[in-house]
C-alpha cells in the first residue's frame, strides 16, 4: 500500500479519478482521437521511463493485476508514443483507490494423522492472446502459479516466434508453463528432502482444447510438424 501511495504521490495522482480496469486494448491499438499519435518529447520520454520502471517493480512483486499491461508498455521505453504515456498513466488511475489489493496465502491441507503440512497442490494456469502485435504479429503468453489455490509467481511474455493460429499460440504458452512445473518440483523436492509425509501435485491448464489436444495426443498433426520438438518436450514431461 505504502509503495502505491508514494508513486501516486510522486505523479500527483492521489486525487485522479480512479478507472475500473488498468488498461483498454484499444487504447493501445488505435488511440483514441483526442491523443496526438507522435513520439514523446525529451521530458516526457523520461517520465514515461519512470513511470513504466516503477510500476513494473509493483507487477512484479505483488500486482499481478497489471502485470500484462506493464508487459506491454516496457516494449515502448525506447520510442514511446504520446498514447504510451496515456496508457501508463491509466494504470496509475487504476491503482488509485486499490492500494489495499494484496494476495493471500494459506497453509496447505493437513493429514490427520500428521502434525506438519504435507501436501501441496501446485496448479499453472497457461494463456495467450493470438497475433496481438500488428508490427511483427507475434503474440503473448503467460502463466500463473498457484500453490493451495493461492498465486506465488506469473509471467506475461512476448512469444519469440510468430504462431500460425490461436492453438499454436496457446501450445507455446503450455510449453513455458511447463517449464516452470519442472523447476517448481525441482524446488520443492530440494527443500523437502527428508521431510516425511510430503506429496506434491502439479497439474497444467489450459483453455485451448486445440493446444491441451496436441500436447497430450501420441501422433503428429501435419499442422504441426514445425513444432515437433516442444511437442515431444510436453509429451514426455506429461509421461
């Protein structure tokens, strides 16, 4: 709360009108009218680096809730646009009258016969947008992990290569999910080694039954030759 105050303050946006939602799509694909579409000026371009910069330590740390826009907004620090600026001080309009947001944690479930916890419930929710960049096409994928129905770390990430459909997007978002499962139960199985009584679950989610298809599926799709390799990567950790 504290962090979010001082960077309102510091924008002189602690009586700016609070907005519903940290960010409008089209706000950044086609501006609207009212915003000159021309490059930032030399003071602005460095309040635009300010502003970005210190909301990107607050999406990192605990607000997830913008971390996609911020994502976003970071891409334009060299070159932004007077709409970029726009867009980053929306965010701060969002957080007006949000300080108070926080995430809750809790314990895990507890055996009866046991007196620690014992198991852990690991789910990573995977997503993606589809060709959301008009420069290069490319698309975002993200993933957030939960332990105990609880979020410990998420990501919001420009894909590296151009997806030919929403599935391929969404498969390339299950791969980082992926990734992100092993180096957890390697985690976990370090520093719980010795511990009695400790199970851990991980389970991948998707919303692409396309996607969830063909990384469980044991044949190749001719749609999706170019993608073998991350295909027999899912497959085999799955296994």
């Amino acid at each position: 709360k504290s962090y979010v105050e001082l960077l309102l303050a510091n924008n002189q946006m602690e009586e700016c009108r609070p907005v519903p939602t940290p960010f409008l799509f089209s706000d950044l694909t086609d501006p609207p009218d009212n915003i000159a579409k021309e490059p930032l000026n030399k003071d602005d371009h460095a309040t635009y680096r300010s502003v970005v910069g210190s909301l990107l330590y607050a999406a990192t740390v605990t607000r997830i809730d913008i971390a996609y826009i911020i994502n976003v907004l970071c891409r334009y620090a060299n070159a932004p646009f007077n709409y970029h600026l726009a867009a980053a001080r929306r965010v701060l309009r969002y957080l007006n009258g949000r300080e108070n947001l926080s995430l809750v944690f809790a314990g895990g479930k507890r055996d009866a016969s046991a007196t620690s916890l014992h198991h852990f419930n690991i789910a990573i929710y995977t997503d993606s947008n589809w060709a959301s960049e008009k420069a290069d096409r490319k698309s975002t994928g993200g993933w957030v992990v939960t332990i105990n129905e609880r979020p410990i770390n998420w990501s919001s990430k420009k894909q590296s290569t151009v997806s030919t459909s929403s599935t391929e997007a969404e498969f390339y978002a299950v791969v980082e999910g992926i990734k992100e499962a092993i180096s957890l139960r390697q985690w976990f199985e370090h520093y719980t080694e010795g511990t009695p009584n400790v199970t851990i679950e991980i389970s991948i989610k998707g919303d692409n039954k396309g996607a969830l298809l063909i990384a469980d599926h044991p044949t190749n799709h001719h749609n999706t030759k170019h993608i073998d390799v991350k295909l027999f990567f899912i497959r085999e950790h799955i296994a």
